[in-house]
C-alpha cells in the first residue's frame, strides 16, 4: 500500500492506494511507477523522503523485497520553525 502525505497528497488526490509490482524491485524503479500513476509526483522526486516499513530508502539503485501488505510512504519535506 502506498500512503501519500502532505504534498504528495495533494498532487495524487488520495491519501493512499494499493499498486501491483514485482515483489523484488529496485527503489527508483517503485518510484517511476508510482510517478506514473501520477506524473505531478515528478514536481517533488528530489524533495520527498521515501519510507518502505517505517525506514527511509534512498531512491537509487537499492534492491527492495516487498511482502504483501507492506506499506510504502511518499513524504514531502517538513518544513519547521
């Protein structure tokens, strides 16, 4: 499940969806799906901090096992005071 917040949320118009991929798929490779599910997402690629189960992933080259139910999170910078 791809969970969208802020930002994200606003450009994709939902807070989350389910998305079919390969169970072992590269980092950057996730993204371009899901940045072509919504191509306003391509705004924000070098802002956004990705999480795969809770933990931050670098969008490269980093080979990702996904389990069903596995929760991906699109996080748009935080600005803070």
């Amino acid at each position: 499940m791809i969970l969208y917040f802020a930002k994200s949320a606003e450009i994709t118009g939902v807070r989350s969806e389910t998305i079919s991929v390969p169970q072992e798929i590269k980092a950057l490779q996730l993204w371009k799906e899901i940045e072509t599910r919504h191509p306003g997402l391509a705004d924000v690629r070098n802002q956004i901090i990705f999480a795969v189960r809770q933990e931050y992933v670098e969008l490269g080259d980093q080979l990702l096992v996904l389990q069903p139910g596995d929760e991906i999170a699109v996080i748009p910078p935080i600005s803070g005071g």
